[in-house]
C-alpha cells in the first residue's frame, strides 16, 4: 500500500453536483477535500476546520461568490485563505470583479484534471511562501524589539554605572579638599608654633 501524503486541504463550494464531484474527483488524489453545496454549508465546514486554499463558485443562487469572499476577508481567521473562482463564464467583466475582490486565480468548466492541479498547487505554494514571509518578519521584528529593550536596558545600566562613578569622584574630591583644609590646618599651626 501506498502511503498518501495529501499537499493541503481544499473546499469547494459549489452549488452543482456534477462538478463538484468532478472537482472532488480531480484533486482528491492530491488533496484533502472538503465540499459544500452553498454558503451555509461552506461556513459549518470552515468552523471546524480552515481550509489552505477555497475554491468557489462565482455565480451561486442566494450569496454569490463574490459576497461570500467579502464575507470571508472580514473574517481575521479566513481573510489569509486564498481563493480560486470556478466559472463557466468567459465575460471578462467577472474576471476583473474577482480579481478586484482578491481572488488568485480562475478555473473554467469543463475542468482539465492538470490545469485545476496545477493552479491549485500554484496558489497553495504562494500562499505557504507568503505565510513562511509573515512569520520571518515577525521573527526579525521581535528580534529588533528584544534588541531596543537590551540596548535600553545597558543604558539604564550604563547611566547607574555613571552615576556611582559621579558620586565616588565627588566623594573622592569632598575628601581630597578636607585633607587638604586639615593639611593647611596643620600647616598653619606649625607655623604658628
């Protein structure tokens, strides 16, 4: 037996069956796959679990697909989630809309089993790159924090340094002027005898 090692996990929200299947049948080979039959589905599936890449269908009966993704960028937890629009619609109007509205890219019916895999691996690689980005600028800026703090922390040391050296000079002078009176003093009564 094989064993499977699945590059993400996928849902597809689409209100018809024949593709969705189809869709299923394409990237379960590769993927994970979840499928939801409209929006209410889509959303039960997403609180148990967030999918790496959504594949959506533009033109569906009661929340279309560009209000679910308005919906779903709201949303902190989901709003990172790239999306793919499904489409039999070669009107460029709808391209440019989706676009606009943060999709990555577009798949059209008839699916073609390799141009679906690839522009999903596509967007999946992307957006783990992008992720893998995030976290290492949020190492590099908790490192340059945790460096401004030591650097504040030496100053505060560095100035308490100072201070102790400031008093032990002014001590050392206070001394050093009192030995001199008391010299003087002696001096003067030497002199005096």
């Amino acid at each position: 037996a094989q064993m499977s090692s699945k590059q993400g996990y996928i849902l597809v929200v689409e209100d018809d069956k024949e593709s969705r299947l189809e869709a299923e049948k394409i990237l379960q080979k590769q993927f994970t796959v979840s499928l939801a039959e409209n929006v209410a589905d889509a959303l039960e599936i997403i609180k148990k679990r967030i999918p790496d890449v959504l594949l959506l269908e533009a033109d569906m009966p009661e929340v279309n697909g560009f209000e679910f993704m308005k919906l779903l960028q709201a949303n902190v937890e989901m709003s990172s989630v790239p999306v793919i629009f499904l489409t039999t619609d070669y009107n460029q109007s709808v391209e440019v809309k989706g676009f606009e509205a943060g999709a990555q890219d577009f798949i059209r019916r008839p699916f073609v089993a390799e141009i679906m895999i690839q522009r999903v691996s596509r967007v999946l690689e992307l957006s783990r790159l992008q992720k893998h980005l995030q976290e290492q600028k949020q190492r590099l800026c908790n490192a340059e924090e945790n460096a401004q703090q030591q650097i504040g922390d030496a100053a505060v040391r560095i100035a308490g340094i100072e201070q102790v050296i400031q008093c032990d000079i002014a001590e050392h002078r206070r001394r050093h002027r009192q030995r001199r009176k008391s010299q003087q003093h002696r001096n003067n009564t030497a002199k005096a005898a």
